[in-house]
C-alpha cells in the first residue's frame, strides 16, 4: 500500500471476500457519491450488482466516528464478515475508499468483468495524513492538455491521496484559461505551444469542469498565473501590457526568464486585479498562486514593488497568495504559501527561511527530488536535466521535515511533485514520468516520518505494476525496482 499507512494491523487467519449478493451501506448522503464511485468500478470488473443501501451493508461506509483523525482521517477494518470504512467527515470516507481499492486485487480496477475470487487479507488500519497539503502540479502552457486529458490525471494521482492539483495556467508559451476582460489572452494568447502546434485554452465551463471533478476526487484546483516572468503570451496578446507598448511574438521555444510585466505602469495591476477576479471567482479553494519565478528581465527593486503589488491583489480577490520561493524576498501578506524549488543552493534555502519568517508556510517541490520533468538517467528518452538525474531512490529519499535548515516543523505545510511539460506533448509521456515517481512524493507527504523507508518502499512499490498494467498506465518499468 502507498500512502503506508498510519497504523495497520494483520487480522491472522481473518479473509474478507466479495460475493456476488454484496451490498455497499451507507449512513451518510454525503457519502452518496464516494459509494457511486466505487459501486461503478466494481460492478465492471466482479460483475456483482452490488447494490448501495442506507445503513449497514457488506462494505459499509459510516462517518459517525473516527473523529480523533481529523479530517481526512479514517479507519478501515477488512474481516470475514465485511468491510467498514468509518471516517468523522466523507473527505475521510475517499481516503478509506481509495485504500480499499488499493487492498482489493488489482483486477478490480479493470474495466471489464473478471474472474474471482475478490479477497482482502484481514486487516485494521488506522489512518491520517502527515501533512495537508500533498500537491502534483500539471504545466498545461508549454503543452495544452484538454479536460478529458487532466481528468484521466486526477484519476490516476488521486489513487495516492494526492490532495491539490496544481496547474500551471499561464507562461511564455501561452495562455489557457479564459478571461471574459482580456479575451484575446486565449484566442491569440492560447492559440501556440511549444514547438509550434496549435495550443488550446479552457472556457469557464471546462475550468468548472475539471474543478468539480477534481472536488470529487477530493482534491482541490491551485491555479497559477505565473508573473512577471513567464508572461510572453500575455504580453503578445496586449501591447499595452509592454513597457515600450510594442508586443512581442509568440513564442514557441523553451527559453525562460526573458520576459517582464511592465512593473510601472497602472494598466498592469488593472489587468492583474481582473485576471485575478475572474480566475478567484471560479476557484472553490482558497490559494491562487501568481508565480514569480525566474523574473530575469524584472529589475530586483521593480519585482519588489510588483511583489507588494500583485499579493495585494490576490488578497483583495479573496485569496490566500502562493508563489514561487523567489516571492519571499518581497513582502508577503499573512497566511501566504511559498513554494520552495531549489535543490541544496543555500541562496534559495535563504528565501525559504524568509519566507517563514514572515509567517508564510512552504510547500516543498525541490527539483532535483520532485521535479517529475528530470529525466530518471542520462538515457531518458523524455524530459529536463537541468537540476539532476532524479531515480526512483533520488526522488523517494529526503525528508519534508529536514530539507530547509532552521524553520520550525510546523512551517511545512507539506510537498508537490511538478510536472513541467517541455517535452510532454501527450498522456503516455506524461504518465511516464510521473510514474514511478509520483506515489513516492505522495507518501513523503502523507505517511508518518518513521514510515519513510527506502528499502521497504520499493517493495511496495513493486506491487503497483500489475495495476498499472491493468489500468493501461505507461510507467518506466525503472531498472532500480524489482517489478512484480
Ligand atoms: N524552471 C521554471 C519552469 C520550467 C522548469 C522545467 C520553475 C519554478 C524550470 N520555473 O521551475 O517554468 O521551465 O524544469
């Protein structure tokens, strides 16, 4: 199992299996649509009617108890009478739901009718999250993927209690997500990638889309827009937006740090405090990350200024600010999230510190751990190399809790695994390299410290392939694990 849980314990000689005459129970009509998830997936693969019922039932979900576990907390106890999954909220319930689907067999995550037998060993598990926060970031600019395309994404990352998905909505390269105020923003702005090809951008609808099931996946949408930097395709759409009033070209190449804001003008935080609103609106959660990385071509004194600036108008827009580490050389507004990048250069390490000295907490994506866009060795067909060769091991072995000096443990607000998309124009590239790699991040931010073993995780994390193989996922069979 990845996340390991908190605290499991073998029932001996004690089997549940799932018969054809099970019933899925349930006490709660929040949990109404937890069990139609799994009722649709097991009735595909056992074949089982597996009705769902108020009450009790061979698998039963209850959300009265379980209190002490917080809110994604939840115990599970697998036995030869049944299953009951009991957890205090149904955030709690999908954390024990997707356990159990990681106990059944790995033919029941088929999407035809299998054979038998359906069994889970005896078990009782005790389970909560180490940290809250437990992100996967998805760079939908450099390449655009369509909502079907993030939807098969969060089924699959959502499988390891991945709680924040991350995207990437605007950089260099284009703009993807729609602003009623700016419209050519998407229709020039979106309108390339990298490499040329035709982009892609979401309306209002498809962001609700992917936000309402990413909600049912219990996992909830952080939207970048990504500035100064990183803002090509912004400033080619309105020459305003331009310190000389001139727009560039689009840009389709994969350079970075050559674009700016202009930082003294008032139209840009005119068109910012919209963007903002309008992105704020449609967003249930409560951060919207405006970046700020790699302002190369913003002059030091002019990025602090726009700092000030911009996080004073993700505040008004009723947010809470995340940005990139370098934002912490400006001045943050309470309650802001800074989201650590480097690898051990103390420069940054420094920003992380300044950062939680003025209160922010930090959300841990070191690139030459967690950047799924490293390429696993020098061979790999697919991806960056900038911050390092990053293995299975290399991604899997560093502690949250650790990695930046001297801040307090209860500064981390936890880890996300980045997935830039450079050189991943498609769902198989993309699973890839987020697979192995991603349950192992998954688990550094749920599972307790004294969990976090390299030798025993990769044993685990053998035991992944047959389900990969069943769900079709095209994961780097890495040399390092002793596959299943
Ligand atoms: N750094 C850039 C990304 C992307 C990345 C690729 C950050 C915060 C290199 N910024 O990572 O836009 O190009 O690995």
């Amino acid at each position: 199992m990845i996340p390991q849980p908190t605290a499991q314990q073998a029932l001996p000689d004690q089997t549940f299996t799932l018969e054809s005459d099970a019933t899925i129970g349930l006490d709660d009509a929040a949990a109404r649509a937890i069990a139609d998830q799994l009722a649709v997936q097991l009735r595909r693969s056992t074949g089982f009617a597996l009705p769902i019922q108020e009450g009790t039932g061979t698998i039963a979900l209850s959300t009265k108890g379980a209190e002490s576990l917080g809110a994604e907390g939840y115990e599970l106890r697998a036995d030869a009478s049944g299953v009951v999954v009991t957890a205090a909220t149904a955030e709690g319930l999908f954390r024990g739901v997707t356990t159990l689907r990681q106990l059944l067999p790995a033919k029941a995550d088929a999407d035809t009718t299998q054979d038998g037998p359906w069994e889970i060993a005896g078990t009782t598990i005790s389970d909560a999250p180490r940290y809250s926060y437990r992100g996967v970031m998805l760079d939908v600019t450099r390449h655009f993927f369509t909502v079907d395309q993030v939807k098969h994404f969060i089924d699959l990352v959502s499988r390891y209690k991945i709680n924040q998905l991350h995207l990437h909505l605007s950089d260099d390269q284009g703009w993807r997500i729609q602003v009623d105020s700016w419209p050519r923003l998407t229709e020039y702005g979106g309108s390339l990638q990298v490499g040329g090809g035709a982009g892609g951008s979401y309306t209002k609808d498809d962001y609700a889309e992917i936000v309402r099931y990413a909600g049912e996946h219990y996992m909830t949408v952080v939207p970048e827009i990504d500035t100064p930097g990183h803002t090509n395709a912004a400033l080619a759409s309105y020459p305003e937006l331009n310190k000389g009033d001139v727009a560039p070209e689009l840009y389709t190449e994969t350079e970075v740090g050559f674009s700016s804001l202009a930082i003294d003008k008032d139209v840009t935080y005119e068109f910012l405090d919209e963007v903002f609103r309008e992105v704020a609106e449609q967003t249930p959660g409560d951060l919207l990350h405006l970046g700020g990385d790699e302002a190369h071509s913003t002059e030091h004194g002019e990025y602090l200024t726009f700092v000030a600036k911009a996080t004073e108008l993700v505040v008004k827009n009723g947010k809470r600010v995340m940005g990139w580490h370098e934002v912490a050389d400006g001045t943050l507004p309470a309650g802001s999230v800074v989201q650590y990048w480097g690898t051990e250069d103390p420069k940054a390490q420094v920003l992380a510190q300044r950062a939680v000295e003025q209160g922010a907490t930090l959300v841990l994506s070191p690139a030459n751990r967690s950047y799924l866009d490293m390429k696993y060795h020098a061979e790999t067909p697919l991806g960056l190399d900038w911050a390092g060769l990053v293995s299975v091991e290399q991604s899997y072995s560093w502690n949250p809790a650790t990695l930046i000096p001297n801040v307090p443990a209860d500064a981390i607000a936890g880890v996300e695994a980045p997935l830039w998309t450079e050189t991943l124009d498609d769902l198989a590239k993309v699973e890839f390299m987020v697979f192995p790699r991603l349950p192992g991040i998954a688990e550094l931010g749920w599972s307790s410290e004294e969990a976090l073993d390299w030798e025993t995780y990769q044993e685990r994390l053998a035991e992944e392939a047959p389900r990969w193989e069943v769900l079709g996922v095209n994961f780097y069979r890495a040399p390092e694990i002793d596959w299943r």
